[in-house]
C-alpha cells in the first residue's frame, strides 16, 4: 500500500471516493436535500463496494465508519425516513446480526427508532431508522471468493450444502456465524464449517433431517475445517 509523507498509509482511491461523499453529505446541515436525496435515490451496489474496500487499510476503515456514523446521527437522515414511514405500514429491515433482510409492520414510530413486528417471528423490534429499506436495495452481496461462499454472502436461515470428510453431502439451515465458519443445523445434529466449504442449495427441502450416523469429525475452526456438534 502507498504511504504519505508521514509514514503512514495513503487512504486507497476507493476509500478516499466513498469518504469525500460522506464528508459531502456532513457538510449539509439542511433537511431538504437530505430528502431530495431519497427522492432521487440510486441504490448503492454493496458488492462492488465490498470488493473496493478489500484493498482498504484498517485506519481507512475506521476512519470511514466514523464519517458514516456521524452522518447518520443528523436529524435529517431520520427525519427524511420518518416522513415516508405510517402505523401498520409493512416495510423490510436489515438486521446486521441474521445478516439479512427481514419484513416488519410499523407499530410506533419514536424520535430516532422505530418499534416494528417481525412477521415471520410475531416479536417486537426497537430498529434504528437506518435500517428501514425503503428503496428496495439489493441487500445482497456477491464476494466471489477463490471457493465457498463469502462471510457477507450467507445469513441466519439460509439453506447451505457442503461435502462431509466422508465425501458425503449435506445441507442445513444456518444458525449461528462464527468468524471462521458457520454453524448448521442438519437433521437433528449440529455442524461447524468452513466458509470456504459451503455451496448454495437450490431444494432446499434437502434439508429435513437427511443425516447419516457419522464417527464425531474435527471440531476445530481452522479454515477449511469441518466437523459435528455433539
């Protein structure tokens, strides 16, 4: 990576774009424009910015995150949402910890979150107003790793399939992400793998409970591991 004049290192040409059109949005104090820019919104392709941060250093990073969270913590940004928002108005959320979207009625709406109801669920959300997808962006991200699927690709839910050290293939539902790999629920057992092993699953009625008695496998979390929960 190249390096300023003090050593340290040159935010990359990516991040300097992204950060200088959050600094442009901090630097506007007023609501209108903030709302003229949900009007005229172009989604954002996550994976192409995905893609361009990977060559980012750690400062660049957190010196963007600190841009966007300044600009998201303007009363602007939240009022613009909640002039689009009504009481029992469905709309989708994402939710950074499932890792993907979900869809959720309006119950209340307070000064900077709103309270919704998972559908899928029947519980009761207090979301950031951020997180509302009104535009209907593409929330998905395409990583294309070397093999398997990337860590921002997959989500709590999602059907997966990969090939046991039997050779023998599975699939299971995702229950948990871990930062190496993911944790599934196969049949009535409990399996940890590798990003780098997974594949999607079209049936994904391949899941139910199609599980072979298997001797216990390497339960370590080392890439390229894949092993059963007892």
């Amino acid at each position: 990576m190249r390096r300023g004049a003090h050593g340290n290192p040159s935010p990359t040409p990516a991040v300097q774009a992204i950060t200088v059109a959050v600094v442009r949005f901090d630097l506007s104090k007023s609501i209108p424009p903030l709302q003229a820019s949900f009007n005229g919104h172009h989604p954002m392709n996550f994976s192409d910015t995905i893609a361009n941060l990977k060559s980012a250093s750690a400062f660049d990073l957190y010196r963007l995150r600190a841009a966007i969270d300044r600009v998201l913590d303007q009363p602007g940004w939240m009022v613009a949402v909640q002039t689009r928002l009504r009481i029992g108005q469905t709309v989708d959320y994402f939710d950074p910890p499932t890792n993907r979207s979900h869809a959720g009625q309006i119950l209340e709406l307070r000064r900077k979150q709103a309270v919704v109801l998972d559908v899928a669920t029947q519980k009761r959300w207090l979301i950031s107003y951020a997180a509302i997808n009104l535009d209907g962006a593409d929330v998905e991200i395409r990583e294309q790793p070397p093999q398997g699927l990337g860590r921002n690709e997959i989500g709590i839910g999602d059907v997966v399939g990969f090939i046991d050290r039997n050779h023998q293939q599975r699939s299971g539902r995702i229950v948990r992400l871990n930062d190496k790999t993911v944790t599934l629920h196969c049949g009535q057992q409990q399996w940890r793998v590798s990003y780098g092993l997974l594949h999607r699953v079209l049936d994904s009625s391949a899941v139910s409970g199609e599980v072979l008695e298997l001797e216990v496998l390497d339960q370590n979390e080392n890439a390229g591991s894949v092993g059963r929960d007892e």
